[in-house]
C-alpha cells in the first residue's frame, strides 16, 4: 500500500493530468464522465494517459448514446 500522508504524488508529476486534458480534447462525452476514472485506466490498458476503457464504453458512452436515443437527441 502506496503511504500518501505526505501529499506527494506515487506517479510521475502531471501525468494523471493529461487524460482529463485528452479526454476533453478527444471525446464527445467528456461533459457526462468528465474523464473517467484513473484506475481503470492503468488496470486495463498500463496507462493513464489513454482516453478510453472498457468500462468507461460499457457503463458512460453506451448509457448515453442510449439515453440520447430515447429523448431523440
């Protein structure tokens, strides 16, 4: 277990920074999932920095496009 009672950061400063940055640049869901959610990230692709998972597809992008459907948006 990673001890973060010092404030100091376990990975490399600014990359958890990037996604939301690519996230926001790269996906027309940002506004719903404002970039996901870092762990599933890292456990699925090794990487912060991807702008896309499994889960967020599976549980964000498809309840959306599902949802805009149905009001007809």
């Amino acid at each position: 277990m990673v001890d973060l009672s010092a404030g100091e950061c376990p990975v490399q400063p600014g990359l958890l920074g990037q996604c939301p940055r690519r996230c926001r640049q790269e996906c027309e869901f940002f506004a719903f999932c404002q970039g996901g959610q870092a762990s599933n990230k890292y456990f699925e692709h090794g990487d912060f920095t991807v702008t896309e998972t499994a889960y967020c597809r599976n549980s964000k992008i498809e309840l959306a496009r599902a949802l805009g459907e149905k009001m007809g948006v």
